[in-house]
C-alpha cells in the first residue's frame, strides 16, 4: 500500500464547517452527474450530516482542495460505539494522489475512534457507486474489497395512475404527527430491521439525530396498525430530494409479514407523491436481503436506477498508547 503522508504540491485539507455545506453539496452533485448522470444530493440531508452530535467536524470531516477548488471531501462517524466505523470519501477523478492523501487521513481517525471504543480492530464500512469517480485498483491496494450490493430502485408516478389506495380490512394507517407516534416509528424501525447486514442499534434520540428530525416532516412517515396484532409496519419517506421522492425506511415486523402490509405502504408512498405532484420515487435496498424486500418492490413496477457497493477495510488497533491522531496535514 502506497501511503502519501503530505498532500500534492498545491493541494490543502483542512476540517469542514457547517457554512461549508452548500460547496460541498455543489462537490457532490458533480460527481452524482460523472457517476449517474444528474445531481442527486440533498443539501438538507448534507447539512444533518455535519450538524451530527457524534460528529466530532474539527476530527472527523475534511475538506481536500486544488488551490481555491474544493475537490475532495470526507467525513466519518462512529454508530456502533466498538469497531465498526463508517465514512463517506468522494474525490474528483483526476485527483486521485490528493485521494490517497485523505485516505490515509481517514484511515487514521477510523483506528483511533475504535482504539476510544476499547476495540482491537476497526472495520471500516463505506458506500460507492459501482461505477465511481473513485480509484477502485487504488482502492483494493489498501486493502478495501466490496461486502455487500445495494439497489437504487425507482418508479415513475402519476396522480391518474397511482391514487392513494384503500387500507386492506383491519389495517388503519396514521402519520407520526405525534411524539408518542415517532416513538413507535422507532421502536418499529429498530425491531424490523434487527437481523439486517450491517444494522446498529439506535436509541430514540440517536435515531432522530441520524434523520435529521429537527427539519423532517412527520406527515410523511406512516404506521400500519393490524387488527389483532396491533402496530405492526411503518415507512419513512422525505420529500427534500430534487430528483424524485424517497423512501428512506419501510420495515414489517416478522410477525406481521406475508400479509401484504409492506406493498400496501408502498402503494400509499405512490399514491401521495403523486398527489404532491411528484412525477418520480426511488429507495434503495440490500440485493442480498432475506426477507424479500427486492421481489416486492421490483413486483410495484419499480426499477433499477443504479447500483452501490458497500466496501469494507480491516485496520489493526495498536497498542494502548501508540495510537497516533489523525491530523488534517
């Protein structure tokens, strides 16, 4: 592995602040045009990111620039309190020295978040598109390999053709417009997604930091309640995305399923979006999902838009004591 302990001559990162977030959504939404064809990021959910609690910005983002051009961007979090830490990396594709840079950066921090975490190793999660402005030979000589496939799904709308459908006998939906309501969406989320890959428990507070809830709109997240059984599925979708409408979570508890609870929430995701006007809506799903989250989905018209790896590296935790910090060079 080639390590470059100094950035490229020209090249500065320093930490990223929070009137930093309109340049480095503009970053990101140039490379969303190189990797799938149009701009795709939320300045809304760019900005939760970075106004994230166990985000650490002085420690835990930076910003890569060419001169005064900001051409690279990092951040990295820490949901699992142990060894698993995660980040996000884009580089401009012609600055792929300056890219190994903030690699090592990065790299760096993840193993001293899981040294703080008291673990032996870091295992270090992030998600590319497969086709990314990323070095991906660069990549695997870092020891980075992909772990896990992730769909991006989408559907065109129509107010005609997609009204808002009747409830199934004995199922009831209601929006989250009460607290008592965005607990059980948590309690729902947290329970149906438990034996996902790559899942962490969330507590409540954990949860509404992480979607940003300060800014979410409520009436966009809905709860099923099934007769007899009682709260038993919710989906979570937000309308801040330029391109289409999002689901962002839609989980059925075990019990539950097999009773078409999952493609009645879906259709009712149609059928508002598109009474919002909304001519579009995507999500994203794990290829390698057990519990048939791609056949249901793929079966309600929605197609592939494209695709995401997530890739995995494994870092050794030195010795109490000689962890050294990462430093933005």
């Amino acid at each position: 592995m080639t390590t470059h302990p100094t950035p490229p001559p020209g090249t500065t990162v320093r930490p990223a602040e929070l009137d930093d977030a309109e340049a480095v959504c503009a970053l990101l939404n140039e490379i969303d045009v190189l990797e799938i064809g149009r701009p795709d990021t939320s300045l809304t959910e760019l900005e939760a990111d970075l106004r994230h609690p166990e985000v650490d910005l002085e420690r835990d983002s930076w910003l890569l620039f060419d001169g005064d051009r900001l051409v690279g961007y990092g951040l990295l979090w820490d949901d699992s309190g142990h060894e698993r830490i995660d980040m996000d990396q884009y580089t401009l594709p012609d600055r792929q020295r300056a890219a190994s840079h903030l690699f090592d950066l990065m790299e760096s921090r993840a193993v001293e978040r899981a040294a703080l975490n008291g673990a032996s190793r870091a295992v270090v999660h992030m998600h590319l598109n497969i086709e990314p402005t990323t070095d991906v030979d660069a990549l695997r000589g870092r020891g980075w390999h992909p772990v896990r496939r992730y769909n991006v799904l989408t559907r065109p709308l129509s107010a005609a053709a997609d009204p808002v459908p009747a409830a199934p006998p004995g199922v009831t939906l209601r929006a989250c417009a009460a607290e008592q309501d965005r607990r059980r969406a948590h309690a729902l989320l947290q329970a149906s997604f438990a034996d996902h890959f790559d899942f962490q428990p969330r507590t409540y507070e954990q949860w509404l930091d992480d979607i940003g809830a300060d800014r979410a709109d409520w009436s966009l997240v809905w709860i099923a309640h099934v007769d007899g059984i009682g709260d038993a599925a919710v989906v979570r979708t937000h309308d801040n995305r330029a391109s289409s409408g999002w689901i962002g979570n839609l989980g059925v508890l075990r019990e539950a399923r097999g009773r078409g609870l999952g493609g009645h929430l879906l259709r009712h995701s149609f059928g508002h979006y598109a009474a919002l006007g909304r001519d579009r809506i995507g999500l994203g799903v794990d290829t390698d999902n057990r519990s048939g989250a791609l056949a249901l989905y793929e079966g309600h018209g929605m197609t592939l838009d494209f695709a995401v790896d997530t890739w995995e590296l494994t870092l050794p935790v030195p010795a109490r004591g000689t962890a050294r910090a990462a430093s933005v060079g």
